[in-house]
C-alpha cells in the first residue's frame, strides 16, 4: 500500500503544473483585453474637422433650388461631365456644301449653327475616336435649304453620307449608333434624316421641334432650343413694376392654335393680341419693347411644336405661356419649366385670361425672379460660356452616354 502512493503524487504533478500554466495565461489575456479595452474609452473620438478635410461635401448651388428638379445632381454631374466628356467629330464631308460648318450663327436657327461652332471650340472635343462617348455628324440640312436642295434630295444626300461613315468607320456598327448624334434646329432637318431609317431609329436627334407623338423619344432625344440671335435688345428681368400688360402675342397664324388665340382674344383690353406681325414701319424694334412691359408672354406653337418666342420671352423678363401640345421642353429633365413659365393644354386657350388672372401678384414675382436665374441657359456664347445653352445641351448629351444600350 505504502509502496503505491508515491507513484500517485508524480503522475498528478505535471498535471497540475498544465493546468497553472494555462490558468496563468488566460488570467494574462483578460487583464490584457481589459486594459485596452479601458484605454480605448479614454481615446477622444476622431476631430470632425480631420474627417471633413478629406471628404468633399457638396456645396448648395446657390439659391436655384426652385428651378432645378436637383440641384446637387445637377451641379456634382455638371461638374463630372466637363472633366471626362469627349466627342468625335467625323472629319469626312466637303465644308463648302453641307457638312462640318453651318449656313450661319443668326436668325431663328441659329441654335443649329452654334452648335456646330462651339463644339469645335470647347474642350470636348477629341481627335482620337478611341477615347470617344459620342461621335458627332456633322451635316447640315439647314446649310442645303440655303442652297436650294430639294427635300427628296437632302434625304438621298444625308443617307449616302451616313453609308458612307458606316462603311468607313468601325464605330458606329459597335452600337449601331445609338453612341451618335446630329444637330438640326429646322423642320428640313427632321425630314431630311428620315431618309435614313437607322438615324431616326438609333441615333439621338438633337432638334428644335421635339413633338413626342411623332417619333421623337424623350429619353433618347434632346430638344434643342430654338433661340433667335442677336437678341435686338438687353436682358430685362428685375422690373416687374414695369410690367402693367397682362399679357401679348403677335405673329403669323400659321397653326390651328395661333387661328383660336387670335379669333378669341384679339379684341381683349386686357391682352394684347395681334392677329399678325408687328409692322417695323409702326417703329423701331416696337416688337421687342413690348416684352418689357408684359408680364406674361403667350407662347402658341406654329408650324411646329417649338417657337423662338419662348427663348424671346425668357430673354426680355417676360413669363412664357407654353400653349404647344406634346412640346417636349428644352431641358425638361433638368429644368422645372413650371417654377418659371406658364405650362397649359392648347385647349385653356379658351379660359386664357381667366388663368392669368388668378395668378397672383406674389406668384408671377417669383415665377419673374426664377425666369431671369435660367437665363443663361438658352443664350448661345462664342466661344461657349459656362451654363450656356451649348453646355446644356452637351450636358443632356453626357446624360444620355450612360444609358446607351443595345
């Protein structure tokens, strides 16, 4: 009996010596957590300033927040958009028939003539295609009209040029040219193009008469501005006290809605509404001088959709009246055209100064004071200008680059 326990008590002692050791090590580990959990409550939190000196905010974009539908988007994208944007110019065509340069930067289509301009003279522009979001045709239906072209023949002239670039270059059969667009601001423009069913189908048209039952498609087309420069006079804006006319409206009754507004408000004392052009005999630039002293601006569409008057209103102060059914508006998606203008159906024509009038004082000075913020959008600038009506429409461009799918 006396023999065994020895062995006993040697067996258990390195037992019990495991068992210490572990017990030390975990009795080390707590303490350790312990204390860097405790120095850890004692370390101040990071400085806010240290965060916000590394990530940059976004800035308010000034006071417009009326008039855009996102003014952060708007300005974050904007600013995106200068720094990566690049169009290809195709060089092909000859510049003294109808390609590369435009007929002319004045008049009523002048908007199609600037762009033409300004695109070569911005920073946009790339000579390498490789490096392209969007490749630019650059022919001119407007430039052929001038020269006397038929319609039957500007269609066969725009279709060869485009085989002609399809056959030449690999770009466009990548997309089929959903990654291309064309510049036109007069109704010969559309017509023209029509002759090629892939341009109308695929491209993004870039036109003044953006009438979205027929054929033009919103979220792939732009509609450009019809903006009639040199404007004759100076931006007004800031004096409504001078505007006692309710409102005015004179010009050709060329459309079904310009017939009904003269027929049932041409004898009004309160609007002043002419069945016809102002005669320049009557005076100088007596047309013009009395956008200064209407507040609102009857904007009736004509031959198409679109009319010069609107960029006419905007330009002299005077709150637009859009009468123009399935008028697509110039930067609709950016703009909230109803913080600035007047936006009915053809058929309020009926119920025009009923509306006008209910308009009260304190809402046509803010929809005044809105106007005159989105001027600088629909002037044309050579060379292009910030937020001008070129960088608009390039804008609308470098939103549609994202969505090209095929």
């Amino acid at each position: 009996m006396t023999i065994t326990k020895p062995s006993q008590l040697s067996a258990s002692s390195p037992l019990c010596s495991l068992k210490g050791s572990l017990l030390t090590v975990a009795i080390l580990t707590l303490l350790s957590l312990f204390y860097l959990s405790l120095n850890s409550l004692r370390t101040p939190p990071p400085s806010p300033i240290a965060v916000a000196s590394t990530i940059q905010l976004p800035q308010p974009f000034e006071d417009y927040s009326d008039v855009y539908h996102s003014p952060d988007s708007f300005r974050l994208n904007y600013a995106e958009m200068e720094k990566k944007f690049k169009v290809y110019i195709y060089p092909d065509g000859d510049p003294n028939t109808f390609y590369q340069t435009p007929r002319k930067v004045t008049g009523k289509y002048a908007s199609e003539g600037y762009f033409f301009q300004n695109i070569r003279e911005s920073q946009f522009r790339t000579l390498d295609p490789e490096e392209a979001d969007l490749f630019f045709i650059p022919v001119s239906p407007h430039k052929m009209r001038g020269k006397g072209t038929s319609y039957e023949n500007m269609t066969v002239i725009v279709r060869d040029y485009v085989d002609g670039l399809i056959a030449k270059y690999p770009y466009w059969n990548r997309t089929l040219g959903a990654d291309h667009f064309f510049v036109t601001c007069h109704d010969v423009g559309v017509r023209a193009f029509e002759g090629s069913p892939v341009m109308i189908k695929n491209t993004i048209r870039v036109v003044c008469s953006p009438s979205y039952n027929v054929s033009f498609i919103p979220h792939k087309d732009v509609a450009l501005p019809q903006v009639l420069q040199p404007f004759a006079l100076p931006a007004g804006g800031n004096d409504v006290e001078n505007r006692t006319t309710l409102g005015f409206w004179a010009g050709h009754r060329n459309s079904k809605i310009r017939v009904i507004l003269a027929r049932v408000w041409e004898n009004d004392t309160e609007l002043d509404i002419s069945n016809n052009r102002i005669n320049r005999a009557t005076g100088h630039l007596v047309y013009q001088k009395r956008f200064y002293r209407t507040k609102f601006c009857i904007c009736p569409g004509g031959s198409q959709v679109n009319s010069a008057r609107i960029t006419d209103s905007i330009h002299y102060g005077c709150v637009p009246v859009i009468l123009s059914d399935y008028y697509d508006l110039p930067f609709n998606d950016i703009l909230n055209w109803r913080k600035f203008a007047v936006v009915l159906r053809e058929r309020d024509v009926y119920n025009l100064k009923h509306i006008l009038k209910n308009i009260t004082q304190s809402e046509f000075v803010s929809l005044h004071n809105n106007l005159v913020k989105v001027q600088k959008h629909f002037q044309w600038n050579s060379p292009p200008v910030k937020f001008d009506a070129f960088h608009m429409i390039m804008y609308e461009l470098w939103l549609r680059h994202h969505v090209i799918k095929y």
